[in-house]
C-alpha cells in the first residue's frame, strides 16, 4: 500500500563501528537523528507548514527536507554547516544541492492521472507525439559549491533553484547570491561560528599523515619532485580506526547530512489535485557537506553535483554520502534513479507493483557499482524512496547515521550495518 508521508534522513556513512561508540556517544547521534526526523515530519503532516516561497509544485516536501538538514547542519556533530571540517588552507568551504518533483498520482485503474489529463490538454499531433515519447514530470534542482560563512548551505541551494534560473552557483559568486537574498531565507556567519578546535584538530592530523606519505615516497622513488596531488591525503569525515571512541577522536568524526522525502496529499484533497499542481504528491531530496577534511584546489565532491550525490524525479528521491569522487565518476545516484525506471520497471504497468525494484537498484549501485573490482572501492551509502513509499537505505562500510520515518509516526534510526533486523528496510 502507497505509503503518504516518509522521510529518512542520514548523517554520512563509513567507518563507524560499535567498538568506536559509547553507549552515550551513540544515544546523542540518534537523537539527533530523531530531532531532525520530527522536524521533517511535522511538516509532511503540515503541523508546521512553511513553504515560504510556494512558486513550485513540491513545495511542502522541498519546506521538510530543507528544514530536516539545515537542523543537522546546525548541529556540530555532522559535517556540514556549523559542524564542517577544514580544507588544507584553513579554510571551511560547504556544499549542498536539492531537488524536488511532483509526480502525477497513481489512480486505481493504473493509470497517472496527472499525466493523462496534462496529454488531454493539448493540441492532437502533441498528443500524439507525447504518446510515443511518453512526458514525465519535470524536476527542479538548486545547488551551490565551495560557499563560506554561509550558515545554511541547503537554503542557498533551494534559493538557487527557487529564485535563479540556474542550477548552480560556486565560490564567490555563490557568496554574493546569498548576500543579495533576505535573511529570514539565508543567513551569513563569520569565521569563529564554523571553527571548532576538534576540526582543526583533524586537520593538523592528517596534514601529519600527508607529510609523512610523502617523505616516505620520496625515500622510496627518489623522487624530488612531486606534486601534493600524487601524493595528497585527504580523509573522509567518518573514516576512523577501531577500538577508538568517535567522540574521543575528533580526526575520525562523522559526516554529510541528508534527508529525503515522500509527501502525498491527503485523500479528499486527490479530485482536485490536477487543477492544483500544488497538492500532487512529491519528491525531494537534499545533502550538504563540508566536503573531506584537507581537502584542496577548491576539490568538489559529489554532494552538490545532481545525478551524484543527490538526485529526485517523480519516481523516486536519493540522497548519496561517501568518497564523493566515486559518486561523481559513477553518477551514482542518477543511476539508482534510472536503473529504478528501466531495468527493474518501476512506475511502468509490469514494474509498478514491485516494492523492492528500489532496493534492487540501491544494491546494484552500493554493492556493485561502487565496489568495482574491490581495490578502490567507493564507500558510501545511500538512504532512497520511491512515490509508493517504499523505503531503503545501504551501505557498503560498516555503519551510516540514518533514520525514517512514516506517516503513523513510527520512528525508527540505525548506525550499524549488522543492526537491521530482517524485517526492515
Ligand atoms: N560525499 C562527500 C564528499 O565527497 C563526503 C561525505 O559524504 O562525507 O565531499
């Protein structure tokens, strides 16, 4: 059965295992999760309904996906925003992307009811060539790269695809964009809100580590003259060694943020909602991250890249964490997306009713793809849903700060690869 509202949320995936987390250390995480889960759902259930620019049609989904992360992004345990680790120049530079659909709703007989009605619409050859080249939905997406001091990355993103015609803005310019915007939609912050001495911390660490590989290389090619990128050591924020408590190891910290979201409206509201694109059911996914700790030349990871880290249309919503050039080479998330659609037929008359095509297509991406042929594998995980509500989240590392939620308010979180019970996602 379609489910109305879900929303999942995760705070980076990698090395977390349970020898590294303290029972405490652990509770605080979760309820982090949980907090950010609730924000998220009030909104589905329009308990605290915001939308304050109301201009596209995934409005209410797009008000619970931002709001869910600009809560993890201004919490300090994650890498993003407040929480965001160093480049190699001392410098914190943020990411962020969100995309949103509204889909049309299944009726009973199977057929999408938007869709059909929007074909009616229009003139006849029209609608004989959209009956061949079937029309979906389009999707609106926002993103921005390598911003500083900007307090809400995921907010810049939505502005981005709210009130530019772009797609993506970098650097300077980005920092400019959010300076022309109110400050009830982004807000700017100095330096000393992002520093914090345990990311510092991590850098002088892995600035170590990259001093020594090298002094090591150059003993052992004789070479003199190298450049930092053959040699350049950059760590992911939850890469940590065991038996060391993550709270205790500030160089071995966490992750990006993301959430994704389902939201159907409620079911007297259907008839109209062809004359209302506002009401349809919609897709939204959002991720931000501080990037890798030591990171530099202005790297980019896949979080603000559409397709890589983050992609939603009107069949399903992804948000991706992990060694993010992976997920770009990979377009990891576009590929769950398409696999989703066309291997496994999702959302056509044969693959409608498949509850698991999505965990298929994850499974495909997060074992398959990524892993490659297992020498440099892309860690990382993945949490997804489809317009039917269905649900999943994997990882190929041992652990990913996540969580869902559905629309009787059952809440649930996990860490630990080896915690999901049969019955779960
Ligand atoms: N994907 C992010 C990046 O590569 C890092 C992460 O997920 O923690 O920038």
């Amino acid at each position: 059965m379609t489910k109305r509202v879900v929303l999942a949320v995760h705070g980076g995936a990698g090395v977390i295992n349970r020898s590294q987390l303290t029972s405490e250390t652990e509770e605080i995480f979760r309820a982090a999760l949980r907090s950010a889960l609730s924000i998220g759902y009030e909104i589905l259930m329009e308990k605290s309904y915001k939308n304050h620019q109301c201009n596209l049609s995934a409005s209410i989904a797009a008000d619970a996906v931002e709001a869910a992360v600009r809560y993890l992004e201004d919490c300090p345990l994650f890498n993003a925003g407040a929480g965001s680790v160093f480049g190699n120049d001392g410098r914190i530079r943020m990411d962020a992307s969100i995309m949103i659909c509204s889909t049309a709703f299944n009726t009973a007989d199977g057929n999408v009811g938007g869709i059909e009605r929007d074909i009616a619409a229009i003139e006849t050859d029209k609608t004989i060539q959209m009956s061949r080249y079937p029309q979906t939905p389009q999707p609106q997406a926002g993103s921005v790269a390598g911003v500083e001091n900007v307090k809400n990355p995921i907010s810049l993103a939505r502005a981005v695809m709210e009130r530019t015609k772009h797609v993506m803005l970098i650097g300077k310019g980005a920092e400019e964009f959010a300076q022309s915007l109110p400050k009830e939609v982004v807000e700017t912050r100095r330096d000393d809100y992002f520093w914090t001495e345990r990311r510092w911390t991590q850098l002088i660490e892995v600035r170590k580590r990259e001093e020594q590989l090298q002094r090591q290389q150059q003993e052992g090619t004789g070479m003199a003259n190298f450049t930092p990128m053959q040699n350049m050591e950059v760590q992911l924020d939850h890469a940590s060694e065991a038996g060391q408590d993550i709270m205790d190891h500030d160089e071995q910290k966490f992750g990006t943020v993301g959430c994704v979201a389902l939201y159907i409206p409620v079911e007297k509201e259907r008839e109209t909602e062809f004359d209302n694109p506002l009401i349809r059911p919609q897709l939204a996914s959002a991720t931000s991250t501080g990037g890798m700790t030591n990171q530099r030349f202005n790297r980019v990871g896949d979080t603000p890249i559409i397709g890589a880290g983050t992609y939603a249309n009107h069949l399903c919503a992804i948000s991706c964490t992990g060694h993010g050039e992976h997920f770009i080479r990979n377009v990891a998330a576009h590929d769950i997306a398409k696999r989703l659609e066309y291997k496994h037929g999702y959302g056509s008359e044969e693959g409608k009713k498949d509850g698991s095509a999505l965990q298929k297509a994850v499974e495909e991406v997060i074992f398959g793809t990524l892993i490659g042929n297992g020498i440099d594998k892309g860690s990382g995980g993945v949490i997804a849903i489809d317009r039917d509500g269905n649900f999943t989240a994997e990882m190929n590392c041992p652990g990913m700060y996540h969580g869902w939620i559905y629309e009787d308010g059952e809440m649930k979180t996990r860490i630990f690869q080896d915690e999901r019970s049969h019955k779960e996602p």
